[in-house]
C-alpha cells in the first residue's frame, strides 16, 4: 500500500512563504518529493492538505492547486503501473518513476505550465 500526501513546510523566517512537498510512503518508508509550489502559512488547510483560495493571490493560489491535483494524479498512476508490474518496490522507485515520466512529457508540462500562469494573469476565460 502506498499513500501521497500533500505537505507544508513552514518558512523559518517569518513572513515568507513556505514550501509545499509530496510525502510518499511505501511499505512504512517514508521519502519527500519536493515542489517549487510557495504560500503563506494562512493559505494552507492542514487538515485537509489543500491550498486555500482567497484574497488577492486567489489566481495564483488557484494554479498551485491545479498542478498539486495534476502532479498527485500523475504520482497515483505511477504507483498504479508499478502495482501492475508484480513486482517488488520502494518509494524511490516511485520518485524515480514520476522524474523520468516528467521529463517524457516535458512538453505537456510545459503548455500545462503556460496556461496556469495565463489563468493567473486573468488572461484565460473560464467556462
């Protein structure tokens, strides 16, 4: 059984963001994954490990939390592939998975990446 949760590691200096990262456990394994995703202590819900939109940053807390949706999906199908393989592995197996399957689609994540940051910018309409 593996779990992916999202967390948050507070900044050691006050009034800056602090960063957001995978924990991925696996056979009671425990490894980090982590993000270049920023916020404020105020905009984490850490009972529900999810980003809270509001405020003047909402665009911009909005895209992170499209891309934590799209990067735990794409974390859950790697644990699912290597589930169907049959065979024995670890967390970092997981990690290294998720790295190469990035780097693979590094064009899809590059216009995911472009339209999150246009939707940011108020540049993309909704419907």
């Amino acid at each position: 059984m593996t779990s992916i949760k999202v967390k948050f590691r507070p900044s050691t200096v006050d009034g800056k963001e602090g960063g957001l990262y995978f924990q991925i456990i696996h056979n009671r394994v425990v490894r980090q994954l982590n993000t270049d995703y920023k916020v404020f202590s105020e905009e984490w819900d850490a009972e529900s490990e999810s980003v809270i939109v509001n405020g003047n940053r909402s665009n911009l807390l909005s895209g992170i939390q499209e891309r934590l949706a799209w990067d735990v999906a794409r974390l859950e199908k790697v644990v699912r592939s290597l589930e169907t393989e049959r065979r024995r592995f670890t967390a970092d197996d997981v990690i290294t998975m998720f790295h190469k399957l990035t780097k693979e689609s590094s064009l899809f994540t590059f216009m995911h990446g472009v339209i999150a940051q246009l939707k940011q910018l108020g540049k993309v309409v909704l419907t």
